[in-house]
C-alpha cells in the first residue's frame, strides 16, 4: 500500500486514483447514506502547481461516485502554503495548520466526511474539521486511505 500511495501521490500515477477511491469505498464501513458531502483535504494553490493535481480531490472523487456523487470541490480552500506536515512533531504540525484553511459557504446541518490520503497525526483533518464545524456542519468525518503506524520525525 505504501509503494501505491508514493506512485500516485509523488509518481503522478493518477491513474491509480479509481482503483485506490474504490479500494478506499470498499474497506470502510458501509458508506452512511446520512452524509451529505464528501470534501477532499485541499492542497495550497503552490503545491497544487507543484505536483500538477490534489491526490485527495482524486481518491475523493473516486469514492463519491460509489455514492451518488455527493462530491464538492469548492467548499474549502487552505489559505496559505503551510510547511510540508511529514518532517514535523506533533506541536509543530498542530502550529503548522492554525487558520491553514478557509470553508466557503455555511454548512448548517450537514454531515460531512473529509477524504485524505495518508493520516498520520490528525492533525490535518482536525484543523479542517473545525473549521467545517464553525461552519454549521453538524457531523465531520474524516476517511483515509492508509493511516502511518509510527511518526516519522
């Protein structure tokens, strides 16, 4: 799984992006018909330029179609490039990621589940979380493809 995740995230294999959202869509508890949106962990605009495409966007979109498509891009953005998370310790990420991301339109009442690749600390998803929270979502979710056994720092 490791050796897949570095080819699609790092190798620019998006081909591997369906095979992967399907992988992801069939190892989870059966997907909540209660929740609303699927939500992808939005990359900064340089990084996005960087590796030419958001892996979350992808393996998210590959599993909202499993599910009526319940897919949104545009509700969340990440307001500034933060440091890459996989070299830092876990203060230094939580401080990384304060006011990182920025959620669009009010929520009110939904149920939403964020799409990462890797989960590592968490720290990622509970910033975004709270900031859908703030934002009137009534339920956050956070699904992953692969979660790391051991911080590497």
């Amino acid at each position: 799984m490791d050796e897949l995740i570095h080819a699609f995230k790092y190798g620019r294999r998006i081909e591997l992006a369906g095979p992967l959202g399907r992988l992801l869509a069939h190892s989870t508890p059966p997907i909540p018909r209660n929740i609303d949106i699927v939500i992808p962990v939005p990359l900064s605009k340089e990084r996005l330029a960087d590796r030419g495409f958001n892996q979350s966007v992808e393996l998210a979109s590959a599993l909202a179609g499993t599910m009526h498509d319940r897919f949104h891009t545009v509700k969340c953005w990440r307001k500034r490039n933060t440091p890459s998370q996989a070299r830092l310790g876990l203060r230094e990420r939580r401080r990384n990621l304060l006011d990182a991301f920025c959620v669009e339109t009010r929520l009110d009442g939904l149920s939403v589940a964020i799409v990462d690749d890797v989960v590592t600390t968490g720290t990622t998803l509970d910033a975004l979380a709270e900031m859908l929270k703030k934002q009137g979502a009534n339920r956050v979710e956070a699904w992953a493809l692969a979660r790391t056994l051991v911080l590497n720092t």
